[in-house]
C-alpha cells in the first residue's frame, strides 16, 4: 500500500479537488509510448504520401552533387551554392515531414489528458537541483527500476522485430549494384515503410499496455490518507464545530425574533402541557393564518407566558396544537386541511374582542 510522507497509508480514493490539482501541478497518467507510437504512425503515412517527392529530390540531390565530382574546385561560390541547395532540400523534404510529426505528438498529448495549460509545471523547483538527491532518485528509487526495466524490454522486443525485417533486406540490398539512382532511393523508402509498419504494430501493443500501467500509477498516487481527506473535508465544507456553532446561532436568533412576534398574534393554541402555536392572521394582506411561533415543553410555557403577559387569547386544543405544530414552521401558512378548525377559533375570539369593546363603550 502506497504511503505519504508522514508514513500513513493512502487507502482512500482521490477526491475531484485531487484530481484538480494533481492536473494543475501537471502530474497526469500520460504514457510517452503513445506519442512515440502516434509518431510512428504518422511518420508512415507522410513517408507513404510523400514517397515520390522524397525521391524526387533525394535523386535531384545526389546528381546534384555526384555529376561535379570529376570537375569539383573547392571555392567559396561552390560552398554557398552546396549550403542553398542543402537548405532548400531540408526545406522542400524534411520540413513537411518534422512540423507533422511535432503536432501529430502534440495532439496525442491532447488526446490523452486534455488540453490544460499549468503554470506551476513550468515553475523552478530548486530541490531538484540537489545532486545527492538526484542521484538517490536516479539510482534508487523503485521508479528509475520501472523505466529502466521498461527501457531495456522495449529495446529487446523492437531489436528482435528489426533484425527479423532487416535480415531480409539485407539480402536484397545486395542488388542495389544494378540499380539506378532512382530506384535505389524507392527502395531504400520502401524498406524504412516495411520497417516502420512492422515496428508500428509491435510499439501498438507496447504502448497500449504502457498506458494501462500508466494510468493505474497515477490513481494509486494521488490516493489519500484518511487524514488527507478528513482535512480536505474541513477545508470544502467547513469545520464541524463551527458549522454547529454557526447553526446555535442562527437558532438562537431565529428564537429570539419568534419571541419578540408573540405580542402580535391573534391567539395562542396549545395541548395544553406540551405544545404551543402563535397564530397571526391579517385579513387583506394574507390568505390563511400564518404561525409566528411555535415551541415544545418549556419553550411552549414561555410561549403560554409572554401570550399572557401581552393578553394573547390561549386556546387548549390538544390534536390542533400539535397537528399545526408538526405540519407548520415559523412564517408558514397553515394547510387548507386545518383552515375550518382555525377560523372557528378565531371567530369566537373575534366575537370576545367585539363584546369586551362593547362592554368597554358602554
């Protein structure tokens, strides 16, 4: 099981905020074998495509330079016209072929991990610049040992694969003595494509079994500890002492402002021991009885008292009380269900309101 630094064992998968940032240090599973082998690819088929231009000029090349041989004076006109010719050759022939395997790589990078720009994997790291560490690295580290076993399998497999195509072509270089310019150079084309082709298939195999390996690593080294993700937990969703913390006080306030709109209700309904529901209804502005309070055991006799201190109505109702209470927060409107149970009470307590004016009047 993989470890970190401190020595504790990484057993929990990475997180997407892992994953993120393990891809904006530039750390992704990408397998070099498959820009080798797109490379391959590539360059079989511009060789395929570009085969009579690539021997058109290779010849143009050679007669160039073999038909002065005889008369050939070194001279500095000489010299310069060899240069031109030598640049416009690499120019016309291999430029083509070298920009089209630089993207061809590039755009196998793409395809592998996406397209995503990192600065910090462009940034100096100066602990890389220790020798003794370098060379630990180097020499003992149990990935130098992976891509060196990996290294010398590739050299052996490939080496076995070319010296069983080039075995043949030897053979029939040895007529190249009765060739012409140009066929020889076909030839000589025709054999690196048979070369390459074969090759292709073998480095296919080779680097599909690279890029399982690859990407198995990498998962296995962005894993977490526990404390790793404990810690990433705390960071995304905040500490839970404080979220509780956080939650008493919002509590507390919401309690407090519940309290102070006790004095604005129409009646108090309760059970009459255990629960208590502040009802506040106001004709014109709302369509039902809202609950401005509701409170269990000791908060409901608080609830009780400040009703009476501020001549609340108090109405015992055992299954209203706790029907409102179990169905309703602070702020809702009471369901349609409990309007007729509701609008009893509050027109009785109306008719008292009106009699005590009355009374009052008189």
């Amino acid at each position: 099981m993989a470890e970190n630094q401190d020595g504790q064992e990484k057993t929990e998968e990475a997180t997407g905020k892992r994953i993120k940032e393990s891809r904006e240090k530039g750390q992704v599973a990408k397998s070099t074998e498959i820009n080798s082998l797109a490379i391959f690819l590539t360059g079989m088929f511009l060789l395929y495509a570009t085969q009579q231009l690539l021997s058109g000029q290779i010849s143009y090349l050679a007669k160039f330079i073999f038909s002065s041989l005889d008369t050939l004076e070194i001279s500095t006109s000489l010299v310069n016209d060899y240069a031109i010719s030598a640049y416009f050759f690499f120019v016309l022939t291999l430029a083509p072929v070298l920009v089209g395997l630089v993207v061809i790589g590039l755009v196998a990078s793409i395809a592998q991990v996406g397209f995503k720009f990192s600065s910090k994997a462009l940034e100096p790291k100066f602990s890389k610049l220790n020798p003794l560490k370098g060379i630990k690295n180097i020499l003992f580290s149990s990935r130098s040992f992976v891509e060196l076993a990996k290294s010398i399998t590739k050299l052996v497999v490939i080496s076995f694969f070319t010296y069983i195509v080039l075995e043949d072509l030897v053979v029939r270089a040895s007529k190249l003595v009765d060739y012409s310019i140009n066929e020889t150079v076909n030839f000589m084309i025709d054999a690196a494509y048979s070369l390459i082709w074969k090759i292709a298939i073998v480095y296919a195999a080779i680097a599909i079994v690279d890029l399982i390996f690859q990407r198995k690593k990498h998962k296995k080294e962005i894993m977490m500890t526990k404390q790793e993700l404990k810690e990433e937990n705390k960071q995304t969703d905040g500490d839970p002492l404080i979220k509780a913390k956080i939650r008493q006080i919002q509590y507390s306030t919401a309690r407090s402002r519940m309290m102070k709109d006790i004095p604005t209700a129409d009646v108090v309904i309760t059970n009459p021991t255990h629960f208590a529901v502040a009802l506040k209804y106001e004709p014109g502005k709302s369509s039902a009885p809202k609950v401005v309070a509701k409170g269990m055991d000791s908060l409901a006799q608080r609830i009780k008292k400040i009703a009476a201190e501020n001549n609340i109505p108090i109405h015992e109702d055992v299954e209203l009380a706790r029907a409102i209470y179990r169905t309703c927060d602070v702020g809702d409107d009471i369901p349609a269900s409990l309007f007729k149970a509701v609008a009893q009470i509050l027109a009785y307590i109306y008719q008292l309101k009106n009699m005590k004016k009355k009374k009052s009047i008189v």
